[in-house]
C-alpha cells in the first residue's frame, strides 16, 4: 500500500448484523459497510490489519461487493412536502478461510 492509501479504519465503516448476515457467519461470511470508493483488494487488506492487531490473523478467501441505492423518502406533510433520499453505500461480504472467524462480529 502506498502512502496515500487510507487507513484500515477509513475503508470498514462498521459490521452489518443482520438475521441474514449473522446466519452467514456459519459459513465463514462477513458483512461490512464499507466506503463506495474501496476497491476489493483494499477491503480484504483492511479486514486483515484490522484483525492482525487484534493477534487473530486471518485470511481473507473471497471479497463480494454491492452498491446499494438510497430510498426515496417524504417528509413531514406527505406528496406536497418535503423529499428527500438516504445515502447510498457499499456493502462488502467477506469469505473467510475455512476455520476461521471474526470475533468481533461473532459475540452480536
């Protein structure tokens, strides 16, 4: 990684628990928000570093992406009033190497 890369923190916003998402940690899956600029390459390496410095190395097998669009939204006095969106954001589904886990996520 470059000096200009950002850091593991900046690129994972935050796990994604869901009963969807919690049932795939089973199977070694792992649901993150991430940044909509990451590509997957940097993903897998900030979910390395991130557990790196936790002592629980792992290896990251496979990195899906998704972009999800945001909804449309009404305010406060239906059709005439005021409209808006939610943000949209990127989603990251993590295949782990079969044994291993993030605890982090695991104890939700």
């Amino acid at each position: 990684m470059s000096s200009t890369t950002k850091s593991p923190y900046e690129i994972i916003l935050r796990p994604i628990v869901t009963e969807k998402s919690v049932n795939g940690t089973n199977s070694g899956k792992y649901i993150f928000a991430v940044t909509p600029d990451a590509n997957k390459f940097e993903i897998a390496w900030a979910v390395e570093k991130i557990q790196a410095e936790s002592k629980n190395a792992i290896k990251v097998v496979g990195v899906n992406t998704v972009s999800v669009k945001g909804k449309s939204r009404r305010g406060r006095f239906g059709r005439r009033g005021n409209r808006g969106m939610t943000s949209d954001w990127k989603k990251a589904i993590i295949t782990l190497a079969p044994g291993q886990s993030i605890e982090l996520v695991e104890g939700v």
